[in-house]
C-alpha cells in the first residue's frame, strides 16, 4: 500500500511540475523538441533554426488564445 501510495505521489509531483497549470505549453515543448530531433536527424542543414522558432511561436500563441 506504501509503494503505491508513493508512486501515485511521485507521478502527481511530475505532472505538476511538468504541466503545471499549462497543458498547451507542456505539449508544445514535446512536440518542439521532438520535431527538432527528427529534423535534425533527417532534414537538410539549417532546416531546425528556421522551423523550431516557428514552432515555438505557435505553442506561445496558442497558448495564449486559450486564455
């Protein structure tokens, strides 16, 4: 009961400290940083510095709308 008790803790501690009161954000930092490894990855030089600010504003944006 004590271990799940802490799990169930700890995973709530993450997911406030990661999400906090934003889920928008949250996401668009995962899809950020996703996106910049593919790229990175699989695109041409130079692809990522001008994609990822993109990205950026979008989640800013979008972020921002919602509220």
């Amino acid at each position: 009961m004590k271990v799940a008790g802490f799990l169930r803790d700890f995973g709530m501690f993450w997911w406030d400290f990661i999400v906090g009161d934003s889920l928008t954000l949250a996401i668009g930092v995962l899809v950020s940083v996703g996106l910049a490894f593919a790229l990175v990855h699989t695109a041409p030089s130079g692809v990522v510095e001008v994609v990822l600010p993109l990205v950026v504003a979008a989640t800013l944006a979008a972020s921002l709308i919602r509220r």
